[in-house]
C-alpha cells in the first residue's frame, strides 16, 4: 500500500533544515566537525551506482545494508525528508547468460620455422595431444610440408571439472581439451583429425570437389596493363604471366599507349561455393596497341606434348630473346651515343638502361650457360650468359644474385637470375641490359629474332582446329561481361 505523505508537516521540518543550516550554530557545527565525519565518497558514489544500476535511488537503503560503514557518517544524523518506502522484489539474475561456452574456435597460421606440434601448442593444445594429431594425419600429410601462411582450424571443448561447485555461479575457468582439427593441405584437399570416445585421434582426408569455370577479361589500358588487367579482376600472377607472353615482342614502356586494349581467357578452379580454388592457364591473350592487334594461342604439339603459346598463323610466340628481362621496366637510356651521367663526357651507350625499384627481379633472356658471375669492375655486380654459338646478354649494376647463379650454371628462359641494384659506377637503381651478337654489343630494342619454331602440316591443321574452338568460347563468354570494350 501507497504511503500517504503529509505536506504540511513536511514544509515545518523544511522550514526547519533551512532555518537550522543557515545558522551560525550549524556553520560552528561543520567547522568545529572531525575529519573522519566529512562527508564521504561513497555517499555520492552508491546513489550514482544505484540510478545507474536499478535505475531508482529508492535501492540506496539496499545497498548500504552491503557497506554498513558507509551509513555510519553525519549524513545519518541529519533531519531528512520524508520518503516514500516501497518493497523491490528480490534481484535476480539469469545464470544460464554466465554459463561459459563448451566449444571454442580458433585458426591459426604457420609461421616461419613452425612445426605442427608446436603451432597445436601455441594454439592451447596440449604437447601430448599435439603429438597425436601429428601422428594422426601423418599417412594423409607429411607435417614437414608446412609451408608460412597454411591455415589450421582447431576445436576445443571444456573438460567437466570433479571438483564441487556453487550451485549459483558457474566455473571461470573451464579445463579445454582437443576435439578436432582441420588442416588445409591444399585447394582441393583438407586433412581432419577427431578425437574419438577412447581418448584417440582419427585422421582422414576430405577432398573439395572443385568446378572449371573459365574467365574473360579484357579493358582499356589507361595507364599501365599490370593496373588495368587486376582491375578487370585478373590476379596479380596471371597478369604478371600475360606480360612476359608479350614481352618477347612488346616494349611496355614505349609500345603501350593510352587507350590500348587487352583481353585475356583464363582458367579457374571454384569450389561449391563459388569461391576461386586456383587459376590455371592462360589459353588466350590478345593486344591491341595502336589499332595493330597481337594474339597468342595456347597450345600443345603432338611432337612434345608441352605447351607453348602460338600467334594465329602458328608462330611460336618464344623468341630466342626476351626484348625486356625486367617485368614493367621503364626505359631511361637507350643504344646509342648519349653524354655520360658520372663523368661527363659524350661516349657510346652499348645497351639499354631500364629504371627499377632495388630488388626487382631480373630474369634470363635466354636459355644458356652462365659465362660471368661477379663484380666487374664499372659494371658492379654483373652476369653474362652465352645463349648459343652467337648470342650472349649481359646484366649489370645488379644489388644480388639469383639462387644458384654461378660460372657454368645453365638456366632457362625468364628464370630470375638476380636482382636489381646500383652497384658499380651508377647513379640509381637500374639494370643494364646487353646483347651481343659475335662478342659485340647490338640494340636490344631493334634487333629482329627469330621465332622457336612454326607450326607445319598436321600440327597446324589440329592447332586451327584449337583456334575455332578457342573462337567460340570467347564468343559465349563475352556474353556475359557487362560494358566491357570489345576487341573484334
């Protein structure tokens, strides 16, 4: 029941508290008081804590039933008004919400020097139960392939404890153990090891099953054809592989101009999802550079059964040299006379100079055999390779050499045989390219080579038969990109 507050005698003791505080006694009073009966801080915190906590100061005589010495300062002493007194049922509180969960998921990832038993352990798994894991997947993976970056999903579940608790609260702390774990041994293939009744780790092997579904991609090229083929959404590798295809007969410095056009057919992997397992090959490129249009077909020979890239007339795309060894290089001196930049004077330039950031890979032009691998003097760290009975490049300024690089190594062609640099006498990062035909340096950029070989009788009538279907395949793929611009 309501209780029913008398106004009139609360205006008397009002009257009273204002008449009484306003006194020279009452002010004598306060300074004349302890210290230990200042007011305290808990008489303004706990009506705080209590409108924000039950949202009505109504509780405060709850709350200091916890903290007795609290209420035991001059604020009791004090004439106060009249409240009203209300009885709040008693507090309750859902324990179910404290409950802590009885799973717990996580992924790690394999870093540098890690082994699976210790990445298990750095994921809150115990050593000896690692070790089982690891024997668990051994005849489904070999541990030891671990390679940065590999993905491992592991599932905890709380361990029931012996030890008796209170019936309101629920345990901290809970004891973990391993359930499971799933480790992505591929794009197609996880490795999953379950913890059995017996206390036992099963392994098995789950593989994805993963759907061909080709891409087409093709745009405008406004800058450069790296930027506008990811934006087109093809991947970093597969544009870095569509510029060496051309790099044989295209000067991407020079030869590419604003409003060139690309296009490009690739393969890809999806798994159910849809998502991208892998890409694949290319096996079709095309460039338009100032209205001339170069194409490039892939194809296999019956003679060796290895693909090779192909022009529509069965031209092998493979010259004997690369123009460019340096992916995206701008051009900065040419063949030629020009003024020297350290020295001074005018001399003769005797092969290219192609600006790079420190470290950028520098492949091989060619196939052939290491003759030089040093510092050679002006030209710093340097490396000549002999191609054949009349072809040889050089590469100088160099910051590093490549793994295995070394007098009498052979290489293949567009293998990384060093590393950008500025080493020797030399003004900037940048590689100096030679090619020399009979041991005399020729321009690089002018020289005509010849392809690797032409497609002839049966071959040739079996790759236009690859052609025609290549043909209407991109025809059915254009169908669905949507404002992409046209290369027919």
């Amino acid at each position: 029941m309501a209780h029913i507050r008398d106004d009139s005698a609360w205006r008397l003791q009002n009257d009273q508290h204002r008449s009484f505080y306003g006194s020279p006694v009452a002010l004598q009073s306060v300074a004349n008081a302890p210290r230990q009966r200042k007011f305290p801080f808990l008489a303004i915190a706990l009506p705080l804590i209590a409108v924000a906590t039950f949202g009505q100061v109504k509780t405060l005589d709850r709350l200091m039933a916890y903290f007795p010495s609290a209420a035991q300062t001059q604020l009791a002493a004090l004439p106060v008004a009249p409240v009203e007194q209300q009885l709040l049922p008693p507090l309750r509180v859902n324990m179910a919400s404290l409950v802590a969960p009885s799973r717990s998921s996580r992924t790690l990832f394999v870093r540098r020097g890690d082994t699976l038993q210790e990445l298990l352990a750095s994921g809150g798994v115990s050593w000896e139960q690692a070790k089982q894991v690891v024997d668990a997947i051994k005849s489904f993976y070999d541990p030891k392939k671990l390679h940065i970056g590999q993905k491992l999903s592991v599932t905890l579940k709380a361990v029931k404890s012996d030890a008796p608790a209170a019936a309101d609260m629920p345990r901290a702390k809970p004891d973990w153990e391993l359930s499971k774990i799933v480790l992505h041994a591929d794009v197609g293939r996880d490795v999953v090891a379950r913890l059995q009744p017996d206390g036992a780790f099963i392994g098995r092997e789950v593989k994805r099953e993963l759907t061909l579904a080709p891409m087409l991609a093709r745009g405008k090229i406004d800058s450069s054809l790296f930027e506008a083929a990811l934006s087109a959404g093809v991947p970093a590798d597969m544009t870095a592989e569509l510029v060496r295809l051309f790099s044989y007969d295209v000067d991407f410095q020079r030869d590419i101009q604003p409003n060139d056009r690309f296009e490009v057919l690739f393969d890809r992997e999806v798994d159910a999802n849809g998502a991208v397992a892998r890409t694949g090959a290319i096996r079709y490129a095309a460039l338009i550079l100032s209205g001339e249009k170069k194409e490039l077909f892939r194809y296999a020979p019956s003679d060796t059964g290895a693909p090779e890239y192909f022009n529509r007339n069965g031209h092998g795309a493979k010259k004997a040299l690369m123009k460019t060894p340096l992916d995206g290089a701008r051009l900065t001196s040419s063949f030629g006379m020009r003024k020297h930049p350290i020295r001074g004077y005018t001399r003769m330039h005797k092969g290219a100079d192609f600006a790079a950031v420190k470290g950028a890979p520098v492949m091989a032009a060619g196939g052939g055999v290491i003759e030089v691998s040093g510092w050679n003097g002006d030209y710093g760290k340097y490396i000549r390779i002999r191609h054949n009975e009349q072809y040889q490049t050089a590469y100088a300024h160099l910051n590093g050499f490549g793994k295995g690089i070394r007098k009498g190594a052979h290489v293949h062609q567009g293998q990384v045989i060093g590393y950008s640099g500025s080493t020797g006498s030399s003004t900037g990062p940048h590689l100096h390219y030679e090619v020399l035909l009979a041991g005399a340096q020729v321009n690089p950029q002018s020289m005509k080579l010849p392809t690797a070989r032409e497609l002839k009788g049966e071959m040739l009538q079996d790759f236009r038969k690859t052609l025609g279907a290549l043909d209407k395949e991109r025809a059915a793929q254009a169908q669905h990109l949507v404002g992409a611009v046209s290369l027919r």
